[in-house]
C-alpha cells in the first residue's frame, strides 16, 4: 500500500480508493495541472508476473483508444520503480452495486443508467474492445447523474492474439477464494461462454449486461450462488427467475432481457447498441406521458405474450389502466405479486411537474391532502423559490398550481371536495376548486394541519397551544383543547375528524418533541393519549387508527364510541417518508407525508432507502461553487468558527439515532468528533453556534426528558455546561460573549426571542416577545444591534433592533426575507428571498440605516437552504453551504394505491385482529 504523500512523477498520493485482484487504485493530487486523479498500480506480488504487466500496459492502450462520456478518461502512464502506473480521471460518486444494496430502482433510473452503459460498451466495441467484467461494481454513478463504465483492466482486443480460454475463465474470478468452493468477484455475470472457456466476442458483454439489467430491476442477481460450481450450474442450465421481476417492466424490456440471456450465442442479441437504442426509445416515451404496457398491464401475467398474438390487446389494456389511474407523466405499477393473504394492491407512481419539488426539509408539515372520493390530490410543491399548492385530478394528465395559495402548508379538502383548506402568511385560508377565490379564516401564526368537519366547523392548531375551532365561513376561533400541563404539552398537531364529529384524531408534541397520538372528546376538550411515540394518526374507514413510526405506517383497530384502542398496533406500510426536525428526541415519529381517502385510496411520498451523501462547498458571491472537504456525508448543518478556520456540523445517521457532531480544520482537512462528556443522557445534541472565543460551542439537546442549552467544549472533553432547561432553538451568543439570544415558545405564546445573560443571576429575560412570530436573531459585529425574521406584516421579513434594547425596529427586507446574517465587517446583512440569496448594505452609525437589498445569486436545487444551512466567511466573500447528493435532485414523485383499505384489512386479518372494529 502506498501511504499519503507518495510522488509518482508530478502525481503526490492522497489516499487509497479500492484494491483488486487486479490492481490497486488510489487518489492522487497533480502537482502540475491542480486536479485530482485515480492512479491504479499492481500489487507487488503480481507485477513481477510477465503477463499482468502486459495486461496493465494494454489497458493503458485500450483505454487510450476510448473518447466516451460514458468511459473513465485516460491522462497518461507513469512508472513506479519499473511498474508501470495509469493515471486515469477520477469519478466520484457510489457504483451501482452500492445502489443496488437499498433495492430495486425505478424503472426511469433503470433505464437511464442502462441506456448509457450501454452505449458506453457500444462504444468500446466500435473500437474493437471487449470490457468481459461488466458487473454493478463497475459501474460508477456520478454526481452529474451519469453512469460511467470502469475498469477495462480485463478487456481484451477483440480477436487478440494473447486473449486465451483459460485467461478469459481466471478473469472471471478475479482472486482466490479464501476458502475452496467460494465464489469470489464476478462469476455470476460471466456468459456460458465463459463458464465454458470456449473463445469470446461481443456477446458475451451483452449478456454480462443483461445480468445487470435484471439486477437493476429486481436487486436480485440473475443467476444466484452460493459457490462458484452452484453459479455455474445456473448459467449453463436454467434461465433467470422471469417471474421476479416487477410487474412495472415494460415488455419490450422483458423481450430485450431474454434476449440479451439466451444461453446459445447466436441466438442472443448481438449489438450492444442495439440495446440502448431500445432503452432510449422506451424511456422517452415513458418520459413523454405515454402509456406503455407493461406486465402489470395484463394483469400480473409473468410470461411474455407469444410471439405471433396479436400485440394491440396488451397496449389497449396498457393504456386503459395508466389513463384510469394517476395521470402524472410516468404512471408505473411499482412492487411485486405477493402471497394472496395480502391482497397487495396495486401501486402507481406520479411524477411531480417539471422543476417541482414536494415540500420537504425545514418544513414540519403533511403537504399531502386526498379528495375524500379519492379522485383528486393537492401537496404543496415548490419551484423557483415559491411553494404552493398543486392539484391533480386523476383523470387528468398534469398537476395545475392553485393562485393565491403561495406559502401555503398542510392542505384539507373540505367534506364536499369543493374547496382546498390551507395555512399561509400566518392564516387559516381556504381556495374554493370551482371559482378559485381564496378566503381568508383566522390567524395561524405556525399552522400545523386542519381538519374540516361534516358541521361546517374547521379544526386546527395555530402553532403551539391546543387545538381551535372556526366555522368554515370565517368568524371568532375558539379554543377546544388545553395544554396539560403535567404531561407537559407543547402543541396539539394535526387533527382529523373522526366519524359522527364528536371527536377527533390528534398528535400531541411534548416540550421534548416526543409525538403521541391521541384522541380528544370535541365536546369536553380533554385530550387523551392513545400511542406513545407515534405520529400523524389518520382515521381509516375499516375502523382503524393509522400512524406513523419508524419509516413505518401501523394500524391498530378502534372502537370510534369508546374512543379506545380495541387491539395490538400492526405494521401495514413501509417506506413512508417522516419529517422530525435534527436534535429531536423521538425522530421515529415526526410528521408522516400520507393520506388516506373515504374510498380507500392512499397516497404516500415514499422515503429514500438510504441517507444522503452530501458535500461541503464554498460558494462565491456569483453563486460559484467549490468543495470545502472531499467526505461527503448527510450533513444537516454547518457553521464557521470565529476566525473562518474550523466548522462545525450535525450529521444524520438515520432515524433513531442521535447524529454526530464532527468538527472540521478546513486548512488540513482534519475531522475530529465534538467531545460530549455524558452523551447517553444527552440525547440528539445539536450544534448551534461557536462562542466568540473559539473554544467552545453552544448544543441543544435532551437529558432527563428535559429540553437543556448546554456548552461544551470543542477540543477537550469535560461534563457539559447547563445553561437552561427548556425549550431553546436558533441560539446565538453575543459577540462579547455575556449573553445569549435563543429562539423558544413558551405555552400559549407564539415564537419569540430570548436573551440568557452569562454573567450573575441567569435569568431569562424576554428581548422580543410579541403576538406574532419572531425567530432567527443574529448580533451585529459590534453587539448593538441584532437581525432577525418577523411576520408582524402578515409575511416573513427581516427586521433590525437595538440590544438589548428598547429602541425602534427597522425593516431591511422589502420582498420578504429569512435566515438573516450580519458580514463579519458590519457593512452588509445577508438574507435568502424568493430562492435567492440577498445583501442588503447598511450603516450602524450614528443611528442605523439600509439600502434597497440586492440579489447575488439565485441559490439552486442543488443547495439545502435553511437555518444552519448556510454561514459567511470572516471576509465576507463566500458562504458555506451544503449541496444535495445527486440522488435528491432526481425527479420525485407520490404513490397512489387505490383500494389500500382492502390490503390492509387483509393484513390485520393476517395478524390474526379484527378485520373491522365497527361493523
């Protein structure tokens, strides 16, 4: 192994990338041209093999021969001690074998990735090279979302006069097993040929590419083995299991599959590039809107029709279910035939419009709504810096965004589906479908969901305190439920009227985040808890209670006029998508994105399988964009020490589980772990700010079922420093370090600011408490003045006062406004507004004044922006902020089931409960 800091010409070594029976590759720094490159060596004990050396020296020719975006670019070839070294172009990004460890993809990722590698090969042949290891290890996806083939280390010449038999069969293995009869590297992609050891040519890449085809769709290898002998039985004499493929493959992709995999060489197909033209035609069409028919089509049918019957019949069903369905550009029966005690329906995806993207991080909100006849869909999606509703009748092609719903959250539909109930600018709104006027209700400063009831009557919680009630035509908002004080609420969330209006569906947050689902009497008002630590109850017509938890959906049966849980909760539906916000203590159950109909329809936003990899970067005041650190992890927040050389930053690690808290010397590129004396009672501690001092570090976190502002030390371990117990959230010390504004809503207030002096008695004193909501405090250089976002105009906007005040507030902002931060100089507040990023120039002295803000730079997609998201350097010249992994920019989408109450009725029945509660 070479170690870090090794020179090979002008290449230095940075680290090691991958080994191989083949070769050892690892990531180098060049010296001369200032950019990163993969050099890939033998180890020593092959390179004093004859035959290796010639095999890395033809790889160098092969690869040099290749001029494809598809295929690793080759930079030159370097010596080390006589071994000859490759220098090739690093491609960054996970393989498709990595991908393929979270399951199936979908079948436009199918059939993207499968077209480009595709003609990555086609391209190769055209220049005579066989690659003979095609597999999912090799095939690299890129953060630009495109599929590059690699290591043509085993690929010889076509007709080469040094290619062998017995040279083609060892390749195949790549390495010895470690232990005799186990099957090591790619034997499950090598053609009969292979296995046989009989001469190759072009098809046997076809058929390697083939096994990746089918692996794609299934996540199941074609020819599965326990041992080399055992795979090699199944290439020679069975054909893949046809029946395991997902009922949403098209049946031109199930004919190209059977003929990529006939076992008989002729018989199989024989261009590669006849492959992806098949492949690209089929994905624009799919891409386009237009039925294409599929086995789910014929109604779950495994074989392919026979060659000469009639194809009209299948296309004309085809169309018949995609037009019945879910208009919505690729409208795809996803998932598999399972066991008939599931009665598993059947599943359709909808993509959202173009530059559209459901609501998602930073916004604790269900943007999901179902017309209660289930035909159509409101979520709220957001483009070009503007989040509204969208709505989607299943009859119709496109999604159609609603006017006047801009900033909405959580939609309703009322009783009739006539009109669109919604929060927005700090209201309760509603859009009437048939003549689009929108009305406005009652105040809602954070409105957390609503429910519309058979009386007219419209439940909903203003954003802390309990649940309210106006009537659907406007008028006073009356309270219905109390906080209990004992059990120590924070808010009553995301009402659901039950059946008979009398009561009513509800989640409970606690001081600590923790969600409990629970049910309350509309008529007395008391609330009682149902299920801890779950989320998002929705009532389901076969009489139970849904929830969420853990990536899952449950259901457990309900008696509706007893108000109890009648049996044992029951998971039904997995891969549901949550929001909990990073720190809380019960993430497993934030607020679920499903909803379900009164005929049975239900529609989800399905989760991601896996965490993000994301990246660090410096972005430059045109909006440039360079990486800060090459790890790429699903980073949630990043801030800059006071001197611009460390950062801190939260890290996910999956639901559940209390993140980490990583520190990075930006100079060396160093990451050292946030040291937390007591950890296992300090549950999701979050970084919040850097003190002025560079030494330490503000947390939020949970001990002892409390909500504590702590500090803690960023080098040297030691118990942490409780500074307040309760809620704190956005906190920011001031520049002299004596005191600390943080962001809390204390019952039954709405958000506001406080400040916690450091020094003598530390008792909290209100800085900005008011009717409407204040949040993200951030100190000018000198300590006088603080910034911060308001909607006191009925929008969010960014406001200035004096600290610690009095003294009158100005505004900075004129188009609305968030996240404010001071530059380090004092001269400029930046801001985000309408999805971009904003400097509002300013003047603290003699009294404070601001000029007209000035957009820099639109911020895009590819960049999460939120509180925490982003920070400015010392200079101010450029931001930190993190970029999404390439797997987040993909289009998303929703998944209808229509009918789901009839799965799951079967699924209780199957957990041995009642199939209905209240016949």
């Amino acid at each position: 192994m070479l170690e870090p800091g090794t020179r090979i010409g002008p290449y230095e070594v940075l680290s090691a990338l991958g080994a191989g029976g083949m070769g050892e590759v690892y990531r180098a720094r060049d010296t001369v041209l200032g950019r990163d490159v993969a050099l890939k060596i033998l180890p020593e004990a092959v390179a004093r093999d004859p035959a290796s050396l010639a095999r890395l020296r033809r790889e160098a020719r092969i690869l040099a021969s290749l001029n494809h975006p598809g295929i690793a670019t080759l930079h030159g070839l370097e010596e080390r001690d006589g071994m000859p070294v490759i220098v090739m172009e690093v491609v960054e990004g996970e393989t498709l074998s990595d991908r393929l460890h979270c399951g199936p993809l979908p079948i436009k990722e199918v059939l993207r990735i499968g077209q480009q590698v595709a003609e990555a090969v086609a391209a190769a042949h055209e220049k005579g090279v066989l690659h003979r290891d095609l597999k999912p290890a090799n095939v690299r996806l890129t953060k630009e979302g495109r599929a590059k083939v690699l290591d043509f280390g085993l690929a010889t010449a076509l007709g080469a006069a040094d290619a062998s038999p017995l040279d083609s069969r060892q390749a195949t293995q790549i390495s010895p097993p470690s232990r005799p009869g186990m099957v090591v590297g790619t034997a499950p992609y090598m053609s009969p040929e292979q296995a046989r050891g009989q001469e190759l040519d072009a098809r046997t890449d076809v058929w390697a590419f083939g096994c990746v085809l089918f692996e794609m769709l299934t996540a199941k290898r074609a020819f599965p083995g326990a041992t080399f002998s055992e795979v090699s039985a199944a290439i020679l004499e069975r054909d893949p299991d046809f029946a395991a493929l997902p009922e949403s493959t098209p049946f031109v992709i199930q004919r190209l599959l059977r003929r990529c995999l006939r076992r008989e060489g002729e018989e199989r197909l024989r261009d590669i590039a006849d492959a992806g033209l098949e492949l690209r035609e089929v994905l624009a069409e799919i891409s386009s809107g237009s039925p294409v028919a599929t086995m789910g089509s014929s109604g779950g049918a495994a074989a392919l029709p026979a060659p000469r019957r009639p194809w009209w019949p299948w296309v004309a069903a085809g169309a018949l279910l995609v037009a019945g369905a879910v208009g919505a550009g690729v409208l795809v029966y996803r998932g598999r035939r399972t066991p008939a005690s599931e009665a598993r329906q059947p599943r359709f995806e909808a993509t959202l419009p173009r530059g559209v993207g459901l609501v998602g991080i930073g916004a604790p909100q269900n943007p999901l709504a179902l017309s209660p006849n289930g035909q159509q869909i409101a979520f709220v999606g957001c483009g070009a810096g503007v989040c509204q509703i969208y709505l989607r009748d299943r009859r119709e092609i496109d999604a159609r965004p609603i006017p006047g719903t801009e900033d909405a959250r959580s939609p309703f539909f009322s009783p009739d589906g006539r009109w669109i109930g919604f929060g927005a600018e700090g209201k309760v709104k509603k859009v009437s479908l048939d003549r689009g006027a929108v009305v406005t209700l009652a105040d809602a400063p954070q409105f957390r969901g609503g429910s519309w009831g058979e009386d007219g009557t419209i439940l909903f919680n203003r954003g802390v305190g309990g649940l309210v009630r106006v009537a659907s035509e406007g008028g006073e908002a009356r309270e219905v439920t109390k906080l209990d004080l004992a059990r120590r609420d924070s808010d009553h969330r995301w009402p659901q009227h039950l059946p008979g209006g009398r009561a009513a569906l509800l989640d409970i947050t606690s001081e600590t985040f923790q969600h409990d689902v629970a049910v309350v009497d509309l008529e007395t008002g008391r609330a009682r808890v149902l299920e801890k630590k779950a989320g998002s109850p929705r009532w389901s017509p076969t009489g139970h209670v849904l929830f969420g938890r853990d990536g899952l959906l449950y259901a457990a049966p309900f008696d509706v006029e007893r108000l109890t849980l009648t049996g044992t909760p029951v998971p039904v539906l997995e891969g549901v998508a949550m929001f909990s916000s990073p720190g809380e203590t019960n993430t497993a159950a934030g607020n679920v994105y499903y909803c379900l109909a009164s005929d049975g329809t239900l529609v989800f936003s399905p989760r991601e399988a896996r965490l993000p990899q994301r990246t660090l970067v410096w972005v430059d005041r045109q909006g440039g964009r360079i990486p800060i650190a090459t790890r790429q992890m699903s980073y949630l927040t990043a801030t800059l020490s006071p001197d611009g050389t460390r950062l801190a930053a939260n890290v996910d690690t999956g639901p559940g589980t209390p993140g980490n808290r990583l520190l990075l010397d930006i100079r060396r590129e160093a990451w050292t772990k946030v040291p937390l004396e007591g950890e296992d009672t300090l549950v999701g501690a979050t970084v919040m700010s850097w003190m002025p001092d560079g030494r330490r570090l503000l947390l939020t976190a949970t001990s002892e079922s409390e909500r504590r502002l702590v500090l803690v030390q960023a080098d040297n371990p030691g118990p942490a420093e409780e500074l307040h117990v309760g809620e704190a959230q956005l906190a920011v010390p001031a520049p002299d370090g004596r005191g600390i504004l943080f962001c809390a809503q204390p019952a039954p207030a709405q958000w506001d600011i406080w400040r916690l002096p450091l020094e003598g008695p530390r008792q909290l004193e209100p800085f900005l408490v008011t009717p409407v909501l204040e949040v993200s405090p951030s100190f000018s250089p000198d300590g006088r003045l603080v910034a911060y976002r308001s909607h006191e105009s009925g929008r969010s906007e960014i406001y200035v006062r004096p600290y610690p005040g009095p003294g009158p507030r100005h505004l900075v902002s004129t188009h609305g406004g968030n996240m404010p931060l001071w530059s380090r100089d004092g001269r400029e507040i930046f801001f985000v507004s309408g999805g971009a990023s904003m400097s509002a120039a300013v003047r603290t002295a003699p009294t404070f004044a601001s000029e007209a803000p000035r957009k820099l730079f639109d911020l895009p997609e590819e960049i999460l922006w939120g509180f925490g998201f982003y920070d400015v350097s010392p200079d101010g010249q450029r931001f930190v902020m993190i970029e999404k992994d390439p797997f987040e920019l993909r289009p998303l989408g929703l998944v209808i089931v229509p009918n789901w109450t009839a799965e799951l009725e079967a699924r209780m029945a199957a957990a041995g409960g009642p199939r209905r509660s209240n016949p």
